[in-house]
C-alpha cells in the first residue's frame, strides 16, 4: 500500500532502476502514442506519463509508507488510453525494497518514469538518502 504525496520534474543518480519495456510499441516517431500510468484502488488507470509526451519525457512521484514499519512499496504499472487498469496493458509489477521500519508517512520514496528510445524505466530513491532501495520484477 502506498500514499501519493506529489510529483516533482527530477531524477537523481544513485537510485534503483529497472527497464520496464525495451523498444515499447507505446514510443513512436518520437513521441507516446499510449499513456503510461499506475494502478489505484479500484482499477484505475492514473496517467504518468501522457500520450504525445515527446520522448525523452519523465516525471517523479513521491510516496509515503502508509502503514507503521511497512518493509516495501509494490507499483503496478501499465500503457493504454483507457481509465480502467482491466482494459490497459500490463507492464509488470514492481517492487521497491530496503524502506527503513519507521512509522506511517514517515518514509518518503521518489519514483521516477521515464520513456525514451530504448524504451520504458522505473527508478526509485529513499528521499532522506538513507536507505539503499532495490527495484524488481516480481510479476510480468
């Protein structure tokens, strides 16, 4: 479970990545023909990256821990021009390790999207720079 606290336009190095989609059919001529989001409550499609974002395009999401000593974060991420997350296609679900056991909210993760020619990425930092996060695959 997470909480969504706001977006900001960085990345940092240092942070977990992972390549989400090489070569995705969502990039074309230079530009997504597909949004790129994450998967809410209910089966809601929230769009990350709109279509028609000139590639390279990015943008950071911060979340916050919503359960006391909660351990990781788990995203769902899919493309499609649909609301619904049942009508969208899957890209996979990620999951963000290593979060320090601290109480509710207290734990601040940075995940940055970002498409570009090689395809779709996924990046995550612990915002305090305390904690070494891994990023993975755990579901295609």
């Amino acid at each position: 479970m997470l909480l969504a606290l706001g977006c900001s336009a960085y990345a940092y190095a240092g942070s977990a990545s992972i390549l989400v989609e090489r070569g995705s059919p969502a990039i074309s001529q230079g530009a997504l023909i597909e949004a790129v989001g994450i998967g809410t409550i209910g089966g809601v499609l929230t769009v990350i990256l709109p279509k028609g974002c000139a590639i390279p395009c990015s943008k950071a999401e911060t979340f916050g821990t919503a359960a006391d000593g909660q351990s990781q974060i788990t995203i769902h991420l899919f493309r499609g021009d649909t609301p619904s997350t049942s009508a969208a296609h899957p890209l996979g679900s990620f999951r963000i390790t290593g979060l320090p056991s601290k109480p509710r909210g207290k734990v601040i993760v940075e995940v940055t999207f970002l498409a570009d020619a090689s395809g779709i990425h996924l990046s995550a930092r612990d915002t305090s720079g305390v904690s070494n996060l891994v990023l993975s695959r755990v579901a295609p």
